[in-house]
C-alpha cells in the first residue's frame, strides 16, 4: 500500500511538471521535497529517529529527481 501511495504521489508530481518547461532545479527540489516528507512519514509510523530518515530521504528524492530528469530530456531529445 505505502508503495503503491509513494508511486502515484512521484506519478503525479511528473505528470504535474510535464505540459511546461522541465526545470532541473526546480523538479530535483520537488522530489527531493517529496521524498523527505515520505521519509518522515515512514519515520513517524515506525518511531524512529526522524532527523535520519529525512536526511536520507531527502537525498534519495534528489538523486530519483535527478534520473527522471535526465530520463525525460533524453526522451524529449530522441522524439
């Protein structure tokens, strides 16, 4: 279920960016966001220390942004 949640939530978020200009500061900074709150929720649920979960959810989100980033621009290179 938390799976299927964190999916449709980076789902949407690319979908919300597609129709305009991709931006890479502001799509890495968006998931990177995404992912801290993912990570804090998972954090809050389980209680455990919540600085860690960011810390690395934060970097996780930033480095999936950045692949998807640069997915979508080689895909809009090769179209």
């Amino acid at each position: 279920m938390v799976r299927s949640a964190a999916f449709g939530a980076v789902l949407a978020v690319t979908l919300e960016l597609l129709p305009e200009r991709i931006d890479l500061i502001g799509f890495v900074l968006q998931l990177a966001g995404l992912g801290s709150l993912s990570a804090l929720a998972l954090a809050v649920a389980r209680g455990e220390d919540d600085a860690l979960y960011a810390k690395y959810g934060t970097l996780a989100g930033a480095y999936i942004g950045l692949a998807l980033f640069l997915l979508l621009l080689t895909a809009q290179a090769v179209r």
